[in-house]
C-alpha cells in the first residue's frame, strides 16, 4: 500500500471517530457510494427509507481543499436517483441536480462525479430527486484545509440533524395538497379562546381571531410539519448519541440541518458555545448561548466542557413541538437533564404583513402583479406600497439600520418588528445569535458596487399549498440569467408567513448584514416573514443552476428557479474536469 493510500485511509478512520458515524472507504480521492433502499428505526416508529451505503445518514465523506476527487454512485433503487454536493463550488456538470445540471441516474446505474477541491469547512450532500432527501438520503461532507485554521480545538464532531417522519415523504406533500394544516398538532381551541379575552379583552379577542379567520389560518401555523421525530446522527432524543471527551478539551461541534422542513433552535446548557464557522465559511469567533439553524444551514462551534460530566445538546424545534437531544460526556452511558419544551410562539400579525394587506391578501397568487423579465428583473405593475411594502421593505438594512431601537427595545433586525418568532435564549439574559453578529474572517471578494438588483418576491397561497417566487411557480417561469463577471444584489422580500431558507447552487452568497466587506459568505440565507433582505453574488461559475426555497415541499410545490450564467472564459471552471467525467457508466 502506498503512503498516499495509507494517509487516505487513516484520515477517513478518524473522521469516523470523531464523527460517530460511518466513514466510507475511500483511496487517493477516490470514492464510492451507493443509494440503497434502509429501514429506519426511530424507537419511535419503523419505516422504509433511502440511504447510502446502507445507512441513514451516509457516511462522513472527508476531502482536502486542493485535491481532486472521483465519486462513483450507483444506483440500487427502483426509481433514478441523484447526489448534490450542497454548497460546493464546482463544475455545474456536476452540481447534481436532475432537470438541470444532468437527468439523474437511473435504476443499476453508476454515475462518476469528478471535480476540485476549492475550498474548506462543512458541509453536507443528499439527494435532489422527488423526496428521496426526506427519506433519508442525506450525509456530512467536511473538508480539511490546506492552512491552519484560526482557532484551536482538541477534537470534533459532526451532528447532522433531520426532522425524520412516520409518513414517507410523497404522502406527506399529498396531505399538505389536501389540507395545509394537515400536520399542525397545535390548532387554537376554546380554552385558548378564553386565555386570550383574560388577557386582551372580549372585543381584542374577538376581533384578533376574526382576523386570522378571515385569513384562513391561525398563529400556530409556524411549521407546516409536526408529528416527526428529530433525529441527531440518525438517533432519537432516547437512542441519544453521544460524544466522548476529556474534561478541559475544547470540542469542534459541526451542526448541520438536513432536514425537509425543521428549523432548531441549539443550546447546550452549560456550556457557552463559540461560534466560529457559518455554512462552511469562517466567521470572526462570536460567543452565544443559543443559535438557529436554519434548514441546509450548517454551523461550526467550539465548546470547553471542564467538568467530569454529561452536557446536554438540544435541538428544539422552532415551533416548540419536538425536541432533538445529543450528549457530551467522559464515559459511554451518561446522561444529563433534558428540559421541558419551552411554550410554543405565536405568530402575529406582524408576521402576516396586515398592517397594509387586506386579509384577501395572504391568499393571492399575486400572478396578475408583476412580469417577470428573462434577465431576472421585476416589472411592477400594482402599488406595492399599498399593500404594505412599504412599511417592510428595509431597503437600508444593509447600511445602518441593524440594531436599531424601536420603542425602546433592541430588536433582531432580520425579523419584523413585533415578530412572534424573534428568537430568545432559554437562558435567562443569554445570547441568542443573530446574522447581525456574523462577521467573515476575511473578506473572498474585493468589496465593490453591485451592477444591479433583482428582486425575488417569495409569494404563496396557503390555502392551496402553492409556493412561488413573483407569484410564478417554477414550471412556468423563465430562467433567471446573470452575466459572468457581474455582482448582482437579490432583493428578498417576503409576503408569506413562512421562514424561507434560500439556496443558491453554484456560486456564494454574501448576505448584506451591514459589515461592507465584512459581511458574511453564506450558501442559505434565511428569509423571516414580512421582512426584506438583501444578498449579492459574485457571478463566478459559467453554466446553468439551481436556486430554490430548501424546504422541501416549497420547491416541489414551485419557490424554484433556474440560474443561467452567460458569457465567462471558455477555459475555466466548467473545462476544468476531465471530458469524460460526469457521464454515464453502464
């Protein structure tokens, strides 16, 4: 065995480790993956599954920035299926996704995904094909960099998190079809009723509902999915996986949200939590007690545990319904408390934008209002600012409005004043991380003006269970086309009542928190309700790719477009892997 074989082979049996999942086998770059029919057992409920290598999640896959790597899939389903390299920059051959960058790969097929290793951190890939990532195709991707990282830590783990359902994941989307509120475990009753005319008045109360009822919804609607089960390392809160350490150790915590439609609040009580990594990108070290992970976010921290004990992880769902739990201990078998679920939020009406919408609003298709152009930019043709937009469209939130005081309280400016889902730690004047906090550790890009602004709408229609970006599902809208060598600024602005996290393939995202070059690069950007935010790209990668909403029955039902970048040097990223790669292999 060579000693390049042989340092391949021990870096994956430490990532296994440290991991506490499987590692797969690999030499020289090389791998291979298989997408095979599991059973996955929750202790809460059993049922078929997708997974690869046979295991839900797959293994850790570890690279190293600057190597080239061969991936061979094959194919042991009865349906084709597919692998998207989330959040890497590569090839868009290779990107992944069926429709787009290939059609996939079909039943007894293998497909070999070549590319470069250009950059470092965590991340993760899963399936892009139907429902196959909720049910269960998905798994962590860390690479190790080539310089020294600029923080210390003894050892590492990665928790991958998912939101793991009884109901596979088609039915799930035909509930939902059916009925929204299919799944919504906590519908407002008459006691409810009466809290509230206690607390606010008969006639507050009174009219409060005959709001939410002319709307067709209730204040409860934060998730459109309850009733699962989450998951960390593919283990339930009582199969809880545990991480080992030695007291005085600082610990590389690698979190990563690869669920369908779950955010989580994380805290680990006890321990304060160094946050020192957003999705794969090194941030200046920010100390929090509590973070939120968005769905496809990943995150990075470092915790000291100094004492001869279990701590806790908790991964509480935003809608305070389930609650995922880890631990970290010195010896197998320790355990610490696992609180209550703390009281559910309720959304507002500041988080249905009703100040200037009429309640017809919220069920609009808002088609008829707008006419999208093939280069991405908006032609209005209705008053926005009628309908509320005005008083939401922080269109100089990037430049020295975060933070600001309203009334008197500091609030997160990245949701709407008022909001029922502003987060706030557990802990009892503890710090919940914001995106205002994020900093780059160093900038990617030389800081400059962008050449235009595209504004993407995220719209929808809860009653019927469409989502669309201008009012336009993905089948009948034309591609967005962006030039190479251009910086463009999307504009976010966000009718619906639903947290969007979106996602752009390919290419960075630098979300514009107000820190100029300082702002951090990011591949999800996490759009609250009723709030605008602003994001640019460095339109670096020639070819065709996806851009959608990472919750996975919004792009199914149509918050999706296809990215088409024009021009760029005809020897570049796209030619940069072997003619044969990427085609098919009988």
């Amino acid at each position: 065995m060579s000693i390049k074989i042989m340092v391949s082979t021990l870096v994956l049996a430490v990532g296994a480790l440290w991991s506490g999942l499987p590692a797969t086998t690999a030499h020289a770059g090389e791998y291979t993956i298989s997408v095979d029919p599991i059973t996955i057992d929750t202790g809460d409920f059993t049922r078929d599954g997708i997974g690869f290598n046979g295991t839900s999640p797959g293994p850790v896959l570890r690279f190293s920035e600057g190597e080239e790597v061969t991936i061979h899939v094959t194919n042991n389903l009865d349906e084709r299926t597919s692998i998207h390299w989330h959040g890497m920059v590569l090839p868009y051959q290779q990107d992944g996704v069926p429709g787009i960058s290939y059609k996939g790969i079909d039943p007894g097929e293998t497909f070999t995904y070549r590319f470069p290793i250009q950059q470092s951190g965590t991340y993760w890939y899963h399936s892009h094909s139907g429902f196959q990532e909720p049910d269960g195709a998905y798994g962590a991707l860390v690479i190790e960099p080539k310089d020294r990282e600029p923080f210390r830590y003894d050892r590492e783990y990665t928790l991958i998190l998912t939101d793991s359902h009884p109901h596979r994941g088609d039915r799930i989307m035909r509930n939902l079809k059916l009925m929204p509120d299919y799944y919504n475990r906590q519908q407002r009753t008459l006691l409810d009723f009466f809290s509230d005319v206690e607390e606010q008045g008969f006639g507050a109360a009174m009219a409060d509902r005959s709001d939410w009822g002319d709307m067709r919804m209730m204040p409860t609607d934060i998730e459109d999915l309850q009733g699962y089960t989450p998951l960390i390392n593919g283990r339930s809160a009582d199969q809880n996986w545990t991480g080992l350490f030695e007291p005085g150790e600082r610990v590389r915590l690698r979190f990563i949200n690869a669920s369908a439609m779950s955010y989580f609040d994380i805290r680990i009580p006890g321990l304060e939590m160094l946050v020192v990594q957003a999705d794969g990108n090194n941030v200046q070290p920010v100390k929090v007690d509590e973070f939120r992970l968005a769905v496809a976010e990943t995150y990075d921290v470092i915790v000291r545990p100094r004492e001869d004990k279990a701590f806790s992880i908790l991964a509480e769902s935003v809608g305070r319904t389930a609650m995922g739990r880890a631990t970290l201990a010195t010896t197998e078998g320790m355990s610490a408390d696992v609180p209550e679920l703390r009281e559910p939020p309720l959304l507002t009406m500041a988080d249905m934008n009703h100040a200037g919408m009429g309640h017809e609003g919220m069920g609009m298709d808002h088609g008829m209002m707008t006419h999208t152009m093939p280069d991405g930019t908006v032609m209005s043709g209705a008053d926005h600012g009628s309908m509320g937009h005005g008083a939401m469209d922080h269109g100089n939130m990037g430049h020295g409005a975060h933070g600001m005081n309203h009334g008197g309280d500091v609030v997160d400016p990245f949701y709407a004043p008022g909001s029922g889902l502003t987060p706030e730690a557990a802990k009892e004047g503890g710090k919940f991380l914001s995106y205002n906090d994020l900093k780059a550790q160093k900038p990617l890009y030389e800081y400059r003006d962008a050449t235009r602004e595209i504004e993407l709408r995220l719209t929808g229609n809860m009653e019927r269970y469409l989502w669309s970006i201008n009012g336009v599902k993905y089948d009948d809208a034309d591609p967005i086309r962006l030039q190479y060598g251009e910086r463009v600024r999307f504009k976010f602005v966000n009718e619906t009542m639903m947290t969007h996290p979106m996602h752009l393939h390919g290419m960075w995202s630098i979300l514009d928190n107000g820190n100029g070059q300082w702002n951090p690069i990011k591949h999800v950007i996490s759009v609250a309700p009723n709030t605008t935010v602003y994001m640019e790209t460095e339109v670096d990668a020639p070819g065709e790719w996806a851009f959608h909403c990472h919750l996975s029955y919004h792009a199914q039902s149509g918050m999706f477009r296809k990215i088409v970048v024009e021009g760029g040097p005809k020897k570049g990223r796209v030619d940069a892997v072997p003619a044969t790669a990427g085609q098919k292999e009988g």
